[in-house]
C-alpha cells in the first residue's frame, strides 16, 4: 500500500462527519450524578443532558476524564463528536492522551448498536491511518497506538495498516516508536499503561514479535542506529541469550 495522504485526510473528515451524524441529539441519562466538589457544577451537568451543545474544553476533559458515571457509555456518546475533533486537532493536551484509550473502553462501544460502533471503529482506522502519513501527526504515532489498542482491545489491525504502508513517513515513526519502546519491550514489559491490564503480556508479546520481524529492513532503510536494530534482535531473544548479548544494553531494571 503506497502513501496517499490526500485520501487519508479525506476518509478522517468523512468519519468526522459521520461521527457528527451517528451521535447527534445524544444525552447522557436524565439520572447521571457527578460529584460538585470534585467534578463540577449541577449546571456543567445539566449541559450534559441538552443534546448537541458545545462543551468548553475544560468542561469537555473533565467529562471524557471522570472514570466513575453511572453510564459512561451515555455520556461518551454525548460528547463524541466534540472530542474526536479535539483529538484530532490536538487540542486535547498530550499528558491527557494516554488516558484516551482506558476512556473509549470504559464506554464498552462495541456493545453499542451496529451502526454507532461501526462509526468509531470507522474514525479510529481513519486516524489512525491519516496519523501514519503524516510527518508531524498532532499525537504521537507511538501514543496513538497505545490509544488505539486500548479503545479496541486489539493490536492487530493497527499493525497490520502500518505494515502495509511502504513509504518513509511510516518508516520514520516506526524508528521513533521503537526507539521509545525498546526499553520497556527489553524488560518484557508493554510500553503503556492501560486501564484494564488483563492481556497487557499477550499484547506485549505480538508487539515485539511485530518489531523483530517487520521493523529492520524498514528501519536500515532509514539509516536508523545500528544500536536500536541490535536492540529490536535482542527482543526476539529470551533469558541469558538476551542479555549475554554483546550488544545488550545494559538497560537496570
């Protein structure tokens, strides 16, 4: 698959769009409580059960970051469409980000009825597509996939769109992803938090299987240094054969 980041931009406004669309008139539930000390006022809340109303974004982190509503889906619904845009556009602060992920799954959408949840798988490929093609994505391509994975409890598909794009901008982030993960991935630790950490080993295991067998030749292609490629070989190895490598890096854990 070549790079073609016209189409990718195209296909994330249409899954902004269809956001828009899918979750118009949403509300979170008439009985929905949240703390007025902690959280905010009686009258913040009440804008969370008038449809359609744009949250100031203070209001919008607050309500996307509450882990405790009694419906969380509900509330995730309301405010979908104003936080992708968020997302997208950056204006979500980026020590914010990592909490994203643990937000979508505390929302269960892929409970949801087919056509709301067929939308944000929709604008998650979408952006994450469109991350991958551009050289300065407003998250991180090694944030997002941490965001990605935990929203939809899967590796898989966002690795394989990665894989499948043969261009340098991918290339690029894949050199800084590794890079930012090879000291974890060294300690047979995956390199995010997550909220449910329950398959944290077995996504941790797929990842630095994907790195080993897909990332050196796509990283030699990019003069990348020699000492992360010997750092990617060495999580294909276990035990003493890790670290009685000549080239281990003497990482303490």
């Amino acid at each position: 698959m070549n790079l073609d980041d016209t189409s990718a931009r195209f296909r994330l406004d249409r899954a902004l769009d269809r956001l828009a669309v899918t979750f118009r008139g949403m509300t979170a539930r008439d009985d929905e409580a949240q703390c007025d000390c902690h959280w905010g006022s009686e009258e913040e809340l009440a804008q969370l059960k008038v449809p359609d109303v744009e949250l100031d974004p203070d209001l919008l982190h607050r309500t996307w970051t509450a882990p405790d509503w009694i419906d969380h889906g509900a509330v995730l619904r309301r405010i979908l469409p104003q936080f992708a845009r968020a997302l997208v556009s950056g204006t979500v602060p980026m020590f914010a980000v990592c909490e994203v992920g643990g937000s979508f799954a505390r929302g269960h959408w892929q409970q949801w009825p087919a056509h709301q949840s067929a939308a944000v798988w929709e604008f998650l490929h979408a952006w994450w597509a469109h991350s991958l093609t551009e050289p300065e994505p407003a998250v991180p391509v090694y944030e997002l996939l941490a965001l990605c994975t935990e929203a939809s409890a899967t590796l898989s598909p966002w690795l394989s769109t990665w894989e499948a794009l043969d261009h340098p901008v991918p290339d690029r982030h894949l050199a800084e992803a590794a890079a930012h993960w090879e000291y974890d991935l060294l300690g047979d630790e995956l390199p995010w938090n997550m909220w449910d950490n329950d398959n944290a080993d077995t996504l941790r295991t797929e990842l630095a299987a994907w790195l080993v067998r897909h990332a050196p030749a796509r990283l030699q292609a990019q003069d990348a240094p020699e000492e992360l490629l010997h750092r990617i070989r060495l999580m294909g190895l276990t035990g003493p054969a890790r670290w009685e490598d000549p080239h281990w890096p003497n990482h303490r854990y």
